[in-house]
C-alpha cells in the first residue's frame, strides 16, 4: 500500500492516498490516482501533526482531547483525524472503529462519510464504499474529492464484477486509466 499526506496551510486539510496492493506494486503511480481522505475543517489538538505526518504524536494528543471531551460537535473532527491517522499508518481495527464513531456521532458530514468509505475499500467491501461515497455525494462541500473517488471505486467495481479482468495485471488498469 503506497500512502502520501499533503498539507495545506490554514485549510487544516489533509489528504491520504492509498492504493491497493495490486495497482502500486503494478505501476509506479502518482498520488492523484489514489483515494483521498480529510481531516477535519476545524482546528482541534493533533490534527496538525496528523497533517504533518506526525502520526503517533497526532493519535496520542487527539486521543487525549478525545477523552477530556463530552460534546459531540468537538468529538466529531477528533474522530475524523484519528480514523485518518489510523487509515496512514495501516491500522485498520482502529481505523474501522474511528471511522465508524465519526459517521454515528453528532451531524452527519460529508468528511465522515468519504473517510468512511475509504476504510471500507481498503478492506475490500466496495459495495458499502460505495453506499458511503453515495452519501457523501448529497452534500455541498468537497464534491471534486467525493467524485474522484466514486470513480475509482466505481472502476474497480466493475473490474472485480468482470470475471475476465480479475487477475493482478488487469487490476493495474485502474492505475494507468486514472492518470
């Protein structure tokens, strides 16, 4: 699994990569290919350092705020950044259990949703990615990273359906198509 964190500077935004085993050991790739997550839109403890790469200093502080916090509108973006932490650095029974308690806490959000629905693609359940991603796609904000990667999953959908493109080097056409 290739994974890249990019930073953007007063957005508080973060975006992971990730592709599957099969497109990166396919092809060389580049980070726009990939799916994308995002930290939260608030500042909140540790989403810096999540941002920065930062991740097991991230997870700890976020975890620390997590506990000290009982209000689920700041108990939403904590939960966003650890299931993106979690998601980088490849854990995902954390990564399963933050990502889901930030789509079942507070007001449902399009952040939430496509995390979400990244974590399940990378465990290979494309039809619930695909539930997340059509959810994440009847809100407003962060619609071009939404579409991005509904097509991704979209084309690995169809190609897993199609019993002819299942092999490992027909897979990396995803890859080479998305460029």
């Amino acid at each position: 699994m290739k994974i890249a964190i990019k930073s953007y500077y007063p957005a508080a935004l973060a975006l992971l990569t990730i592709m599957s085993a099969s497109q990166a050991s396919a092809t060389d790739t580049t980070a726009a290919s990939g799916l994308k997550v995002k930290t939260s839109v608030v500042e909140v403890i540790g989403v810096r350092e999540i941002e920065s790469g930062k991740f097991a200093q991230g997870i700890r502080k976020s975890k620390a705020a997590l506990v000290k916090t009982s209000n689920q509108s700041l108990r939403k973006p904590l939960l966003d950044n650890l299931c993106v932490a979690h998601l980088a650095i490849n854990n995902m029974q954390q990564a399963n259990q933050y990502c889901q308690a930030a789509v079942n806490t507070g007001k449902a959000s399009v952040v939430s949703y496509n995390n979400r629905a990244v974590m399940h693609y990378v465990q290979g359940n494309l039809e619930a990615s695909l539930e997340d991603l059509d959810v994440a796609s009847h809100f407003r904000q962060f619609q071009n990273m939404v579409a991005g990667n509904l097509k991704i999953v979209n084309q690995h959908n169809i190609l897993s359906n199609n019993d002819g493109l299942k092999t490992e080097e027909d897979s990396s056409l995803v890859a080479i198509t998305n460029r």
